[in-house]
C-alpha cells in the first residue's frame, strides 16, 4: 500500500512537472506575440491621435481666419504672412508666419477688434512656455509681448501657408502675402499711405489687399516614422 502511495505521489509530481515545462513553453511562446501586439495597438493609438488633434487645429485657425476684419487695414493692422523654413530631424519642413486681424464680438467688453498671429514656438525656450503651434492675440497697436500666447497643438513640428492671388490670370498660390510688385516692393500700402500720396500729388500707392484665400498645412512627426505626416484645409477670406 505504500509503495502504491509513494507511486502516486511521484506520478503526481511528475506531472505537475510536465504541466509547468508545456506552460513555460507557451508562456514563451505567447509573451512575445502578446507583447507585440500591445506594442502595435498603442503605436496605432499614437498614429489615430493625431488626426482629431490636427483637425482641431486646423478648424480653430480656419474659424479666425473667417474672422477677418479688412476694414482695420485701414487702421494700422496688417494681413502679414511670412515663410521660413526649420531643420527638424534633418528634415527641412516650413515654418511660416501669418499675422491677421480679427473682428471678435467675443472681447468686445474689452475690444473687439484684434490682431491674431500663428507660428510655431521654439522649443528650446524656457519651461512652462508654449510649444508646437501657438496663437498669440493683441490688440491693435500693442506690441507682441503684451499679447496672449497659447499653445493650440503641442505635437505640430511644421506650418505652412499658401496665399491665393486672383489680382492675376491665371490666380496663383503665393508663398507670402503681400504680394510683391514687379518692381520688388509690396502692394500693401501702409496706414494712410494712400491718402498722403494722393494728396502731396505723388502717385498713389495700390491700395490694400486680401487674398482670396488662404491655404492651411500643419505637419506632425509620428511616433513610429520620423517623416512629418500633412494635414491641409483651405479657408476663403472675407473681402469686406
């Protein structure tokens, strides 16, 4: 009888043995496959993200821009937009620059007529300073350190804005606004430039103008390639 229980008892050991070396082998089989797919399952979760974010974006820079006030270029603000370009990574990516202003009933118990900048942050800058895409909002006249500066995408590495030219035939999409003269000098005229002008008897400056539309491209590293993915919209600006 004992000799059948000490039987028994190294049966069951040996199994439990085998059962511990097949569930090891699956382990080590399993893990890695389980691991990799965790892994892909928040590299797509990365990848998705950025799409909302980007929208986001580029429908709060779309929404401004409807915004716009021409009337004030005659005020003093300007309808601005500069190119440049940054290394990032080794790639080289645009880094642009518009400057616009606004008529937003929203601050009018303060004033309603702003002046909005986009641009892109440098993120060497102090902590706690925005990153990414940024907007700045002024008023008129005052300097750009007195203004509000937010961040409205941290993850954005490139900016880029196309400004569409219908004074020619066929229209064409500038890299800068305001256009250039085919003498080099802008067609924008300055604060009261015109009015001057016209009445010391020079000739008259070309009067103020508007693109007829303004196309928007942000640009955003993935997580899992370096190469920036784009993402674009095209707003129509306002005449008058």
């Amino acid at each position: 009888m004992q000799a059948e229980q000490k039987n028994d008892s190294g049966m069951t050991i040996l199994e439990l043995l085998v059962v511990i070396a097949v569930l090891g082998i699956f382990m080590g089989i399993a893990i890695p496959s389980i691991s990799d797919s965790m892994r892909s399952i928040s590299q797509a979760t990365k990848l998705t993200s950025r799409y909302p974010d980007a929208r986001r974006a580029l429908g709060g820079i779309s929404g401004m821009l409807r915004r716009t006030f021409p009337s004030a270029l005659t005020e003093g603000a300007t309808f601005v937009g500069r190119s440049d370009v940054r290394d990032v990574g080794g790639v080289r990516i645009p880094s642009d620059e518009l400057t616009f202003p606004v008529l937003d009933t929203g601050y009018a118990h303060l004033r309603d007529v702003q002046s909005i900048t986009y641009r892109l942050a440098n993120r060497a800058g102090n902590a706690g300073d925005p990153v990414g895409l940024v907007e700045t909002r002024s008023f008129l006249g005052a300097t750009a350190e007195a203004g509000i500066t937010g961040t409205i995408l941290e993850t954005a590495a490139g900016l880029d804005f196309k400004y569409l030219d219908d004074s020619v035939t066929p229209s064409q999409w500038l890299d800068e606004w305001p256009p250039e003269s085919p003498g080099g000098t802008a067609v924008q005229a300055g604060p009261g430039e015109t009015s001057r002008q016209e009445s010391s008897g020079t000739e008259a400056a070309p009067p103020v103008r508007l693109p007829k539309a303004v196309k928007i491209t942000v640009f955003i590293l993935g997580e899992i390639s370096r190469r920036p993915a784009s993402f674009t919209t095209t707003v129509n600006i306002p005449s008058t």
